[in-house]
C-alpha cells in the first residue's frame, strides 16, 4: 500500500505535503513546531490536520504489520494461494484483513474441527458438491466409527458433524461476510426494550426503540451503550435476516438436488444463526461506538479548545468563591498576579444561613483588599450564594462585578500532589477556592494542572475509549499551550511541560534551573538545563517568551533559526530589534513591497517572512484576545423570573451532538436545541456556537418543576 497516496487521498492534501509531514514526524519533530515553524516544508498544514493525519499514519502502518503478519502465518501453514496474498496486500482496513485470515486462524476446538477430526470432511465436500443421488443417510454409513475419542455411531450423526464443517465454510468465507455485513449496516436496525417497564430510569425513552442502523446519531449510541451496561435496557441489532438467508442459500445451492438441498438449507441457517450473525452484531454495534465515540471525542476537543482559550482577565484583584451547604464557602484573595492573599470560610448557606456574618466578612475583603470582582464556581450551592453575592454588590459603594465559572475539576485539582505542593498549607477547600479565582485570571495555565478528562466539556466521557480520549485532549491541551507560548520566567511545570519538545522532567528542570540561577535572560540559556538537548531546543524555543531579556526578538513566537533573517528584515526597513520594546513595529508587511524577492534575499521562505513580520508588527500576540469574553454580572435572576419571549445574553457551556446549554444567569442551563440554532439547515452544532461564546438567545418553554428551560438561537 502507498501510505502517502492514500492520506493524500483521504485528507485532500498533495502526496507532497503528505510525504513532508510524515518525514517530520518520523524525524521526532511534535506537530506544533511543525505547524508553526515548518509551513514552507508543508505548505502550511494545520494543526488539525497534521494530527488526522498522524492518527492516519499509525492506523496504516499498523495495518501494514497485521498484513505482514498474516501473510507470514498463513504461508507457514503452507496455504497462502497468489489469490490470497493479493486480496490480503491490498485490503484497505483491519476488519478485511481479520475477515481473510479467519479460515486460516489458530482456534478453539470447534465443533467443525472435532467432526473434521472424525473424518468426515470427505462427506461433507460430498454433500456441498452436490452431485450424489444416492440418499445421504446411505452414503453416510460408511463413515461410522467405533474408535476411542473418534466415534461416529449413527448416519445421523455422521450428516450433523459434515453439517458443521459446512457451517463453518460458509461463515469463514470473507467475501460472504462482506456482504452480509454491508446489508446489516444498510438495511438493519438498532433497537432496545426496556428489562422493567415498570423501572423509573432516565432510559426511558428508548424502552420502545427503534430506528435504520445508518441513520443511528451517535448520542443515541452512547445513550443505548450505557442502558445497556446499567442493566436498564435490551439493545439488539435486526438484520434482513430472510434477504440474507436466502442469498447465502443462492450462493451455496448451485443444483437442484433433492438429496443434498436440505442439508445444505440447515447448514446455511446453521452458519447464519450461529457463527455469522454473533459476530456481525458485535462488529457493527463495535463499529457504531467506535464511529460515535470519535464524534464525541471530536466535541470534547472541541470544547475543551474553546474552554482553555478563553480570554484571561488580567491585573485584577479576584475572590475565589468554592460554593457549599453543610461545610461552608470556601473564599480565596487572588492578587494580580495569581498570588493568593487571604483565604476563609463563611457560612450562608443551609443549614446554617448565616447570612449576615458572611456578608461582613465579604464586606471586608473586599475594602481591604480592593476586589473587584469574585469568581464563583458553579457546582453545589451556586446559586444560594450568588443571591447573596447580589444582595451584598447593592449595599456596597464599590464597583464589583461576579462570574459564574465552570468549576470542573477544580475538587480533582485540590487534591492532587500538584496541589498539595503548591499550596502545602492549604486545605482542599481553600486550594479548590484559589484554582476557582485562577481561572477566570487566565483559564489556560490554571486549567492545565486538571486531568482533561475530569473537566466536564461532552458527554459520556467515562463510556470513552479513555486512551483515545486521553491522546485528543492532550493534543487540545499541547495545540492550545504552544498557540498561546509562554512566560519562561513565569511558568509553572505544569505549563511548560505541554510545551513543544518539553516532557515532565523538562519541564521540573527549567523550574529547578530558575530556581537556583536566577531569571532567564535569553532562549539560549535553555541549552544549560539539565538533560535538554540541541533537538529539544529547537522544538521548544519558539514558543517560550523572555520579557526585557538581552534580545527583544526572545519575546516573540520568532524562532532563534530566524533571527539573522528578521534582523535583515528589520534593518532593511531602517528599524533595530531594540524597537521591539515599544511594543512592535506598526506598518512593517506593508513595507514589504516584494515579498518572493525579500524572501530570496533572506534566505527564507515567502510564508516565513509573513509570519516574522506580522509577529513584528504586534509581538508575542495573545490569539485568546479574539476571544469573546466572559459576561460579568451584577445581579441574578430565578427561573421564577423567566418568562416565554424573553430575549436574554448568555453564555455557552456545553456543546452535544443534539445542540448546546447556555448559562443565562439561573440555576438551570438552558437547552438550545439543534433545530433552534440557525434559520438555516446545520448538520452539528459546532458549525454554529464553541464554548464559551456570547449569544443572544429567546425563551420558549419553562418546566419549573423538571428545572428544564428550552432556548432559540433565532430571534
């Protein structure tokens, strides 16, 4: 097979740009450095697609293997035709080569193989023949036996064992179960029925269901998957089975015998019931988790991309609030700069309601510290507190806005040996409270201390394949760290160690350097860390950031390689890289007035000198500042408060297969459903809203009692 055709193929690229990428990625270079500092090599793909098409590049190569395998297995066995080898070479996935090789694979003692042992494969190659007219019961005589572990003591029984060798061909031909699988996928159906009607389970609706295989969405998938392992629901697929059966007979019945026709009928059934249609079920119900999982997934990523990129609120003053009944609200001071300040606990919730003490403490903080805004989570209790946020912000003077922040991970965090070292002092209460208050400072390097996968941003995440969902949100993780870069004099070991080329013990390293040597002063100090090598280096430099270092270029994403060229560049233009520290140099791609000519002169390629000038004119540019950012509030609304046609702004906070929930400021996210999104036809809603955007959205329905709210996108 030729990998680099069929990713060409596959992702719409030219075989060169395929053939570039793997090239990188077999020379260990991380997929951000390649889509940031090798766009000449590639022609300039993606992020996005530099993974589908890693993904792909593993899949092929382990198909490759499988072939190789295979071949080898069945040539050992000294059965492998020319035909066979040809069909098992070009097999485009691993279910056709798992399909060719089944004939040929070692098994369990099969009731084909202990009748085959019996001797009564010849009778069976009789009877599929087709040819005798003498009556089988007959022709059978001569194959009884009366030898120890070896008897056959009836015609009768001599006819079922040739009955389950032919069962067993049947089922083992790969070319019948391409076709039967392909009339399943087409023409059958998924249904499920409920094991207790009776049962009150949040199944329900699928307790009489049914619907075409192909048209199955993937959250009914995950939905069936997890009624089915909750023991709530009986989950089946329906083939065309009377279709199949009568086209396998057609294929195995080719004369009109009296004598063999029916025991080659009851082989067909035989095969059909018993070997084929088990495991056609399971490939396909495989086939449809695997395909509905990878959307999910595909969503998480999704969502998390938009959740790690949400603008940072800097340079303000933030009160972490970790909301709670019977314990108590956990509040943290946050300063500027991440520092916590103070921390307490307060108690207005129930059973307690000590409403008025909490809101002198509040009262207090808040002069004594300034805050000017608080950040509270959004788990358990709230919104009891954030009525009594909104009950204090009206008596004060001062100017104080609030947030409800998705607190997702944040109890995960506070427990965690990260946690404990970075606040050794604190209880999980006041570390959970200062990650809340974090967050909302800058959402990317709090957020990177959390497990991906305990923060809530899909559904279904612990019915995942969890190593494919691990490696899609690590990506997420790594893409979004290295768009961003980073502060080398500032950045946590959790942070770094998502940077390009940096692993954990990197990452430990850089901070162990800084601690004992003082503030990096310029990029090339990095080749002093412990264990960081010449290739590391060129992974990682680019996207780290000194701020008043030796040389103003090491505070843009402008990689050391490209150095000489951008002085050249700003030379040319009659600047210095000291200009850099006024804040970039304004206007400079204009005047570069013939771009393939500057770029020879250089001795760059044209997209480089792009990117090198447009990271002059603005540099170190945050791409979280074209962001939409969090709506801070003043006051709060109940459900009570809604009314139908009401228009409010909200924000998104989750994203599904069948639409989004959007924070409007009450206790219950709303459900914009798919169909309410856009006027227009869209087949998922991602094509229309991401986490984290601000959107004006109408009300339609409110079930107080259920605590449901329906929302429209069309107004």
């Amino acid at each position: 097979m030729d990998i680099t055709r069929v990713l060409s193929e596959e992702l719409n690229i030219t075989p060169g740009q395929a053939n570039a990428a793997v090239k990188l990625i077999d020379e260990g270079n991380t997929i951000p450095f390649i889509s940031r500092y090798r766009k000449e090599v590639t022609g300039s793909l993606n992020d996005e697609v530099l993974r589908n098409l890693n993904e792909r590049l593993q899949y092929l190569r382990n198909l490759e293997e499988k072939k190789a395998q295979v071949l080898s297995s069945v040539e050992e066995q000294g059965k492998l035709t020319p035909e066979l080898k040809k069909k098992i070479e070009n097999a485009l996935t691993l279910v056709a080569v798992e399909d060719l090789y089944r004939p040929y694979r070692p098994k369990r003692r099969t009731r084909a193989m202990i009748a085959a042992e019996k001797g009564l494969a010849p009778l069976a190659e009789l009877i599929l023949q087709q040819e005798t007219d003498r009556p089988l019961n007959e022709t059978a005589e001569k194959y009884l036996s009366e030898k120890e572990g070896m008897e056959v003591r009836t015609a009768e029984e001599a006819i079922a064992g040739a009955r389950d060798i032919i069962a067993e061909k049947i089922s083992d031909d790969a070319a019948y179960r391409a076709r039967i699988r392909q009339e399943t996928w087409e023409e059958g159906t998924v249904s499920s029925s409920a094991k207790d009607e009776n049962a009150k389970t949040v199944f329900d609706n699928y307790y009489h269901y049914e619907e075409p295989v192909r048209k199955c969405a993937g959250h009914r998938v995950l939905a069936l998957n997890r009624g089915e392992n909750e023991k709530a629901l009986i989950v089946k697929i329906n083939a065309p089975e009377d279709k199949i059966i009568s086209w396998l007979e057609r294929q195995i019945i080719t004369k009109k015998n009296p004598v063999t026709e029916p025991v080659l009928k009851e082989a067909v059934l035989d095969s059909y019931k018993r070997l084929i249609q088990p495991a056609i079920e399971r490939e396909i119900r495989n086939s449809m988790t695997e395909t509905a999982q990878e959307g999910a997934i595909r969503i998480f990523g999704k969502n998390l991309e938009q959740l790690l990129m949400q603008p940072p609120i800097v340079n303000r003053v933030v009160l972490g609030w970790d909301p709670a009944f019977r314990t108590g609200c956990k509040l943290a001071v946050v300063d500027g700069t991440g520092k916590v300040l103070d921390t307490t606990v307060i108690f207005p919730t129930a059973p307690q309601n000590k409403v008025k003490e909490a809101e002198e403490v509040l009262k207090n903080l808040i002069e004594k510290y300034q805050i000017s805004l608080i950040s509270v989570g959004n788990g358990t209790a709230s919104r009891e507190s954030e009525t009594v946020i909104v009950d204090l912000l009206k008596k004060l003077k001062e100017k104080v806005q609030y947030v409800i922040v998705n607190e997702a991970g944040a109890s995960v965090y506070s427990a965690s040996k990260l946690a404990t070292e970075e606040f050794p002092e604190f209880d999980v209460g006041q570390r959970s409270a200062a990650s809340i208050a974090r967050r909302l400072q800058d959402p990317l390097s709090e957020l990177v201390k959390i497990d991906p996968q305990s923060i809530g941003v899909g559904q279904y995440q612990h019915d995942m394949n969890q190593k494919a969902l691990n490696d899609t949100l690590s990506g997420v993780v790594e893409d979004c760290v290295n768009k961003v870069g980073v502060d080398l004099n500032t950045a946590s070991a959790s942070l770094l160690e998502h940077i390009s080329g940096i692993s954990k013990a990197l990452a430990k390293s850089i901070v162990s350097y800084r601690e004992q040597n003082g503030s990096f002063t310029n990029r090339k100090q990095l080749l002093k860390v412990a264990k960081l090598g010449p290739k590391a280096y060129e992974q990682c430099a680019g996207f780290m950031r000194i701020l008043n270092g030796d040389n103003p270029l090491d505070s843009t994403s402008v990689h050391p390689e490209s150095y000489d060229a951008a002085k050249a560049l700003l030379k040319s233009c009659g600047y210095s890289s000291e200009d850099l520290k006024k804040g970039g140099i304004p206007g400079i791609s204009a005047r570069i007035t013939n771009v393939p000519e500057t770029a020879e002169k250089l001795g760059i390629g044209e997209i480089t000198l792009k990117d090198i000038a447009a990271e002059l004119e603005k540099p170190a540019r945050d791409p979280r500042d074209e962001m939409p950012r969090p709506i801070l509030r003043t006051d709060v609304l109940d459900i009570a408060d809604l009314k139908v046609g009401m228009v409010l702004k909200g924000t998104v906070r989750n994203v599904i297969d069948f639409g989004a929930f959007v924070d409007i400021g009450v206790h219950q996210d709303g459900l914009v459903h798919i169909s309410n999104m856009s006027s227009h036809y869209i087949r998922h809603p991602l094509e229309v809203v991401h986490v984290g955007d601000i959107v004006d959205v109408k009300v339609l329905s409110i079930d107080p009692e259920k605590k449901r709210i329906g929302l429209s996108m069309v107004l």
